[in-house]
C-alpha cells in the first residue's frame, strides 16, 4: 500500500511539473516547438490512414446493423441518434486512444527510457536543461493536441463516410441525411467528447513518459517500459471512460 500511495504522490507530482512546463515552452521552448511539431506530425498526422478505415468501419457497420433492426420497428430516424452516441460519443474517443497507444505510447516510453539509460537525461541536467520542460512538455502537448484533432477526424469520417452506406437502404439527399444528425447531435455530446479526448491524451502522454523514465540502468528495460506504457494506458483510458460516461449518463 504505501507503495502504492508513493507513486501515486509521484505521478500527480510529475503531472503537476509537466503542466507548470507548458507555460515556460511557450515562452523560451523553442528547440522543443521541434519536438512537438515532430510529435504531432507521428501521432495524428501519420495516423490519418487507419483512423479513417476504421472509422468508415465502424460507421458502415452501425448502418448495415442498425437501418434494418430499426426499419422493422418503423423507427428509422434513431438510426442517427445511434451513430451520434457510438461514433462521437463512445467509440470515437475510445478508438482513437486506442490507435495512439498502440502507435505512440511504446514509442515514447522507449525513446525516455534509452535517454535515460544512454544518460542523456543526466547530461541535459548538466548543462541546466530542465528534461520535463524539453523532453516531456512537447510529448505531453503532442498526443494531448494529437488525441482531440483525430478525435474529430474519426467522427467526421464515420458519420460522413456512413452516409454512402445509409443511401443502400435508404436513398436521401446528402442535404436531408446531414441535416437529420447535426439535430441529433447535441451540445453535451460534444462535451463529452471533447472531455473524453483529451483526458486519454494526457493520460497517454503521462503513462508513457513516466513509464520511460522509470528504468534504471539496464538496456533489457527498455522493451519492458514500452510494454508497461501500452498496458497501463489501455486500463487507465478504459477506467476512465466508464467514468466518465457513468458521469454522463447520470447527469
């Protein structure tokens, strides 16, 4: 237990450090405005062509599953509630964490955990270089900024890309089918989100940087931070995303 409490104390300390730095970045960072634009550009950018497959997925099967289940029931307009609540929601969010765990986080953790075994972090202490604020601000920043921009990217593809499977079933106007979510969709369902993006994205950035600069000094730990990060990000985003939709759907 008070292991437990320790690192917990550490983790809210390390975070707390982390958005102190992201005011210094701004102002004198500029050797980390490199990192963070490096950092952007590998984890949205470079995760533009699965996101988007996914989520024409997922919006495709939400119509092939849904149109028919609810035509029998004569209740074919819910039919854009349900995308609103599975892709902006609930999956949007959860599935875009997901792609930047699996991208990004590993990355992360093994990039922080060879500085620290090649001393690199130490030899940026030497010279006066604060590793938070030039290290770990711009990752945290990165797949902060990241997370909330394909986040959006994958509910526009989900809702827009279903519309060329919802005219299968039901052949509407491009004008009348957006017009029908853009009145389903609602301000909290934005909120939530949002909330929901970028909660993952610091979580993430968090979880794999600390899990980096966690190893000591054997090169075999390096794979093992990379995999700790995966694993921790994944139950941490999962854990708070049923908090937050329980939130949701109480309030």
């Amino acid at each position: 237990m008070p292991a437990i409490f320790g690192s917990f104390l550490y983790t809210i300390g390390f975070f707390a450090k982390t958005l102190k730095g992201v005011g210094a970045m701004m102002f004198r960072g500029q050797a980390s405005f490199k990192i963070l634009v490096m950092q952007i550009l590998y984890t949205f950018v470079e995760a533009l062509g699965i996101t988007a497959f996914l989520a024409l997925g997922i919006g495709a099967a939400v119509n092939i599953i849904g149109i028919p289940f609810l035509s029998r029931l004569s209740q074919e307009r819910l039919i854009y509630s349900l995308l609103i609540t599975i892709i902006t929601r609930e999956l949007g969010p959860l599935l875009a964490a997901f792609i930047i765990i699996a991208r990004s986080a590993t990355a992360i953790a093994t990039e922080m955990a060879g500085m620290v075994i090649s001393h690199e972090v130490e030899a940026y202490i030497s010279v006066g270089i604060d590793p938070i604020e030039h290290l770990a601000v711009p990752r945290f920043i990165g797949v902060t900024v990241s997370l909330f921009l394909l986040n959006i990217y994958f509910s526009l593809f989900g809702l827009g890309g279903s519309f060329m499977v919802a005219r299968m079933f039901n052949p509407l106007p491009a004008a009348v089918y957006f017009n029908n979510l853009l009145q389903s969709l609602t301000l909290p369902d934005l909120a939530i989100s949002v909330i929901k993006s970028l909660s993952f994205g610091m979580i993430i950035s968090m979880v794999a940087i600390i899990r980096g600069f966690s190893v000591e000094r054997a090169s075999t730990e390096i794979p093992v931070a990379g995999l700790r990060a995966v694993g921790a990000a994944f139950g941490w985003c999962i854990v708070v995303d049923i908090l937050l939709s329980a939130l949701y759907y109480i309030l």
